[in-house]
C-alpha cells in the first residue's frame, strides 16, 4: 500500500492505493478532479461557477458537474427532510464564514453574526432538459461537505477503474473506497481533526466498501461578538446548530450518504440516535462530556 497527503478544498486530501505502481496516476487523476470541484463548487473564489450561480438573477445554465452536484444537495435535503440544505450559504456569510477558513479562524473576535432563513431547497428550480437552475432572489447556495463527498466518491470511483486497483480517498475526514477491497479493508482511525492522518491515535474501522464520514463542532469554529460559532447550520433556525455532539461518524453505501448521514446527525442532537437507528445506518457519536453512544452495529472499541 501507498499513501500521500496534501491540502486541497481547504481542507486535508488523503490518497491510499493497493498497488503502489499505481500511484502516480492516482495521484494525478485526484488533483485534476479536486481542482474541477473547486473551480466549479467553491463558494469562495471569486472565478467559481457557483458563486456566479449565486449572484444570478435568472435561470442559468450550468456544467453537468454543478448540475450533479445541486442534484446531490437536493437529494440530500430530501432524504433528510430538510435536516441537510444548501440554501444556508448566506446565513453562513453573514455569520462570518465568508473566506476559507484558513482566513476565518484567525479573526480577532470584533464580528458582529446576523443569521437568516431563506426559502429552503424546494424553492430551487432545476430543468433537466435544458440543464440550467433558477434560485429565488437573494439565496446563496453553500454545497461545502455534499460536494466535498461527492468528490470522494467520484475519484475513487474513477481511480479504481483506471488503475484497476484498490483505492482510498479521504477528504477532510470523508472517505470513499473504491476497487477490489483489500483483504482486510482500509483501517481508519476516527478523528476530530480534518488534517489527522488516517493511522492517527484513537479507534479504528474497517471499511472494505462504500464511505464514512465524520461530522463534528469542535474543530471548525471562529470567535465574534456574540462567542464561537461553527460551520454546521440547523436550517430550521438559521444559527449554528446545538452543540450536543462533539463529533458524529457514520458507515454508508457511499461517502454522499455518510456525510448527509453524518451531518443530519449533528443538527438532530439527541434524537439523532434513533434517526440513525431507523436507517440502520452504523454510526458512533461522541457527546461534549466524552461519552460515546454507537447504533446499528457500530463495533466496540
């Protein structure tokens, strides 16, 4: 096995391969398919297709990856009843996640948060045929962790096919697997921290097939006048949700699936572990107390 990490989406990308022949192009299939993702679905670059998604004021037409992507969001909200919605990009904003967080977090605390509530994600109109979106005035989409993961999921799907061999590809904790499973899957250690390398200390999975993901609240949060606020936003209210977990880990079918899993989780609070027990959805989460409560099959530590 091979491995290799860098920083990409403003976050920690991960590569692991069966073969370590087949890295180089691996390698190079996953950089040309991150940077795709970004230039199409960041909501901080200025050049991206989303942001000029989001300042239009008409239907417009969009790039088959931006239209998969709304498509993910939107099934994700679906799915989820709304627990996990990317009309929250203006709340995000104006709360003060406007920059990568690199930029964010290291703000002295003088910002003032205001919060809103947009018409929710069945307001966006999507044209098959034509291809293009319609967005209500004034919504701002943030496709941040559903495009994150789809990203996970469409590179290992596409490195295993080219390469013919296992792979891994993890970003910022969510991880997809793609190939002929390893004899005995791909160990990975469950972490707060996006930049935690995958053999890092703490428990560890499994995964043979699929994806997991980790959501938390701990990690990234950013100071203001009204105290620290973090990245997950219940779209019931438009704030930042209740902080019951510290971090939430779900095992899927796919690594869209864990993250909106993962996610819903966060914004649920207590009730999440019947939500997931429902699914049959294999999750471990952790309360800010440090207890760790696991359903459907998650194994001990």
């Amino acid at each position: 096995m091979r491995s290799g990490s860098w920083p990409a989406l403003g976050t920690t990308a991960v590569l692991a391969v069966a073969d370590d022949a087949a890295f180089p192009a691996a390698h190079r299939l996953l950089v040309t398919e991150l940077d795709v993702v970004d230039r199409t679905c960041s909501r901080f670059r200025q050049d991206s297709e989303l942001v000029a998604l989001n300042d239009a004021s008409c239907a417009t037409s969009v790039s088959p990856l931006l239209f998969d992507a709304l498509q993910t969001a939107l099934h994700a909200a679906h799915m989820t009843d709304g627990l996990v919605d990317p009309t929250v990009g203006r709340t995000l904003r104006l709360a003060g996640y406007d920059r990568t967080f690199s930029v964010v977090r290291d703000r002295e605390g003088t910002l003032r948060p205001a919060f809103v509530r947009d018409p929710d994600w069945r307001t966006i109109e999507l044209d098959d045929r034509q291809r293009t979106v319609r967005l209500p005035t004034g919504m701002e989409l943030d496709l941040g962790s559903s495009a994150k993961a789809l990203a996970a999921d469409r590179a290992a799907s596409a490195i295993a096919a080219a390469t013919g061999t296992g792979v891994l590809v993890s970003l910022g904790g969510d991880v997809a697997v793609g190939g002929t499973a390893r004899e005995r899957g791909w160990p990975i250690a469950i972490a707060e921290d996006h930049a935690a390398p995958l053999d890092c200390a703490g428990p560890v999975v499994t995964v043979s097939s699929g994806g997991l993901a980790t959501s938390g609240t701990t990690v990234r949060r950013w100071s203001t006048t009204e105290g620290e606020l973090h990245h997950i936003v219940d779209p019931r209210t438009g704030r930042p949700a209740s902080t019951f977990w510290r971090t939430v880990s779900v095992a899927a079918s796919s690594c869209v699936d864990a993250n909106t899993a993962s996610t819903a989780a966060v914004v649920l609070g207590e009730s999440a572990l019947g939500w997931l027990g429902d699914r049959r959805l294999p999750a471990r989460l952790v309360r800010f107390d440090g207890e760790v409560c696991r359903v459907a099959g998650w194994p001990e530590e």
